[in-house]
C-alpha cells in the first residue's frame, strides 16, 4: 500500500524537505536521502529518461528504506497515472495543471471506483506489496493513503490557484517556478513583480484551503527565504545540483588552499 505518512505528513504543519531525482535512479536512492534526515524523495519521469520500470526500482527501494516517494508523471493521462500508483508511487506529482477540472480529473484517474474515480485495478503488484488480500479493503486502503501533488505552473494555473486548492482530494500545491516565469513571458526572472504576484496567488490559495504548499529551490538560503514565505514542503534540491553542488565546493576549497 502507499506509505501511510506521506498524506498525513503533508497534512501537517512544519516544514517537509526532500530531493528531487532527476539523473540517478537506484535502488539505495531512498535510503541516501532518508539518512540524509530528509522526509521524502520526489522522482521526476517528466524531464528525466526515467521509464516506468526504473521507477519501480526506486519505490520498491523507498518502501525498503521507509520513504516516501513521489512520482511526477510525464504527462496529465489517466494510464501513466494509474501504471505510477500500480509501480509503487506513494504520491502522483501532475504537471502543468491549470483548471480546477484538470485537478479534479488527476484524483479522479488516481482514485478507484466506486468511490467516484476511474483508476484500473491490478492486484498483487508493487502497490500492494505484492500481498494477497480482499480487493475491496486493498482497494479502500490505497485511495485513503495515496497523495495528489498538482503542478501550478502557468499563467492561468496561477489564476485558477484558488479553484484547484478547493478540490477534493488534492494534497498539495507545488509551484513549477521555471515555466511559470516562462509561461507569464518573463523566462527566469524570479525578480519580476509578475511572477511574484503569481506565486502570491498560489500561496494564498494553498492556505486558506489547508492544502500543502511545494516547491524546489536551488540553495540552502533560497530554501530557508521559500519557508519564510509560506512554503512548507521544499525539495532541496536535485540530484544533479546537489552532486555538482559538493564536488565544487570540495574542489574550491582544495584549490583555493593550494
């Protein structure tokens, strides 16, 4: 079954840190992190080369060491949904979400009928660790412990922000900063009054609707501004910047004491 902290964790107040796994993909991957005293690990199929079958190396490997883990979906579909969920994901990470319909479809295509969705079933999987067991109590079990992340990063995403955090079963709101600022035709300047407007929305939507408010940064100090500002679910950072990251600083401090 998903892990049974992850939406309760998202539920709750204090700050939730995590990486997001963009390059590498191993079995040992949530274990790294989870001693790393992280809280959980967010696995990215959207940008990534990452297939479904890596993927299910890395959440059978999170259930292993306890971790939650995260999957972003390549694209809002209800079968790439559903084969994330049956592969182990404890929580589905939808991108480019824009309306409240969008959203209500991802709960809808992650959740089984006949509680109102629509997800296939499959017994006996990496979901369900591969248990034998009474469909319907497997089946109850996974939509009451599996967490709905949506992806705010459009202009009309930002504009809908206070729809998509009113529907039901959404978990989380996760400001995609990159294409927002691409979407609002300002490309990367986080600076810019437009797209601080825009995340103003998101986070003021997220909170009055009790809803998880995420997002990456891409430093410590970029990290702790986000938490000052309302964001208490960060992935901090990837995992190609933080290797990058420790290498030049190793490199930089042998080189500078030479």
């Amino acid at each position: 079954m998903p892990h049974q902290r992850l939406r309760p964790m998202l539920a709750a107040p204090g700050l939730k840190l995590g990486l997001f796994a963009m390059e590498f993909a191993t079995p040992g991957l949530p274990l790294l992190v989870k001693h790393g005293g992280a809280d959980f690990l967010v696995l990215d199929l959207e940008h990534s080369g990452f297939g479904f079958e890596t993927m299910r190396v890395v959440t059978i490997g999170g259930r292993a060491a306890d971790l939650p883990v995260i999957v972003r979906v390549p694209h809002r579909h209800p079968n790439e949904v559903s084969r994330a969920l049956d592969g182990g994901a404890d929580g589905i990470m939808a991108p480019l979400v824009s309306t409240a319909q969008q959203a209500a479809d991802v709960v809808a295509w992650a959740t089984y009928p006949p509680s109102g969705g629509m997800r296939g079933v499959g017994m006996m999987l990496p979901h369900d660790n591969y248990r034998p067991g009474a469909p319907a109590a497997k089946m109850a079990e996974a939509d009451a412990t599996r967490a709905i992340v949506i992806q705010i990063e459009t202009r009309e995403g930002a504009e809908n922000a206070e729809a998509i955090a009113a529907v039901p079963g959404v978990d989380c709101l996760w400001l995609g900063h990159m294409d927002l600022s691409c979407s609002l035709g300002i490309p990367g300047r986080f600076d810019h009054p437009d797209f601080a407007e825009a995340c103003g929305r998101v986070i003021a939507a997220a909170k009055r609707h009790g809803k998880a408010l995420g997002r990456m940064a891409g430093s410590i100090a970029e990290a702790k501004r986000l938490a000052e500002e309302g964001y208490d679910t960060i992935a901090l950072f990837s995992d190609t910047a933080a290797l990058q990251g420790r290498i030049a600083e190793g490199v930089a401090a042998l080189r500078g004491s030479a």
